[in-house]
C-alpha cells in the first residue's frame, strides 16, 4: 500500500522521536502504536531502537516483549516495495544490538517467550521458548522461565535447558536433551 508523502514524513519524525526520547513502557510503544505498529499489551523498547520505518503495520509485537537498546526490526528488502511481516511472540526478549530481518512476501515469528542474545542476527523464525545466541542465531536452550520486564535473571538462568548439537561441525542444535 503506497502512503501519502505527509504520511510518511509524519511516521519519520515520530520515528525518531520514538528512538530518542524516554518512555520505553510507556511513550515508545504509543509513538510506534501511532505509527502503525501493532502492540499489543505492555511492551519494552529500548533506547535507539529501529523499528520497520516504510512498513510499520507490518511489525506486532505481542504482551511482555522486550526489545534492546540499539535493536534493528526491518520487514522490507529495499525501495522496490517488497516487504514481509515480523511477529514477537508474547514475552519474547530480544536483547541489545540484535538485528531481525524477512524478506520480501516472508512472516518471521519470535516464538512466545523466546530470547535473542545481545548481537544476534535473525533471519528465520525462532520457535517458541527458544534462546539463540551467536551473530548468526541458533537454538542453544529451551526457555522454561520467560525473561519478561517482572522475571528475575537468576530465575531465567536456572530455567534454560541446553539443547543437544546433534552435528558438531555445524553447531546445530537437536532435539532437547
């Protein structure tokens, strides 16, 4: 769907206001509900957050999710005006300096209450209650304890369970141990 010229420069600026001003419970997710993102619940956005800036509508991001400082959220592929769809799944975290990306006509799923380590790159779905690490992510633990804005990180650690690396060459992760 092609967007005004007012449009689009108005979703800039509250854009930028979202990324810098203070708010991240609070006037952030309502900065980026005025963009069109859909949020549902309560949310945490970070300082400097990027979130999808030609297709906003095509982000949603569910009850309890976080996401990082300096975190990158991007739906489209370019000035062709392809663009997918990205879903954070309830009480998902996506920690700082993580990049989330799909392609054109894809839907990428955070899975409910998964986690993306600090500098991840995600490019595919990432299963429910799943912690991926690595600058290119991979499963590495089933989450059993959600890192949610009211989880004690000890608590969080004590709940992953490693998963089993089922080809060691590859590093990639099997079925749960």
């Amino acid at each position: 769907m092609k967007r005004s010229f007012f449009r689009r420069a108005f979703n800039r600026i509250l854009h930028l206001m979202a990324r810098f001003l203070p708010g991240s419970t609070s006037l952030r997710p309502f900065l980026h509900r005025l963009r069109g993102v859909k949020i549902q619940g309560r949310v945490f956005i970070g300082d400097d957050v990027y979130l999808e800036n030609e297709y906003p509508d095509c982000v949603e991001i569910h009850d309890g999710a976080g996401i990082g400082l300096r975190s990158t959220i991007v739906a489209h592929s370019g000035a062709t005006g392809e663009h997918g769809k990205i879903v954070i799944g309830k009480n998902a975290a996506i920690m700082s300096c993580c990049t989330v990306i799909c392609s054109a006509d894809q839907t990428l799923t955070i899975g409910e209450a998964s986690v993306l380590s600090a500098g991840s790159v995600v490019t595919n779905d990432v299963p429910p209650h799943t912690l991926c690490a690595g600058p290119r992510a991979r499963a590495v633990a089933t989450v059993t304890v959600p890192y949610t804005l009211e989880a004690n990180h000890s608590d969080f650690v004590r709940g992953l369970r490693p998963l089993r690396v089922t080809n060691k060459a590859e590093g990639e992760a099997g079925e749960v141990s």
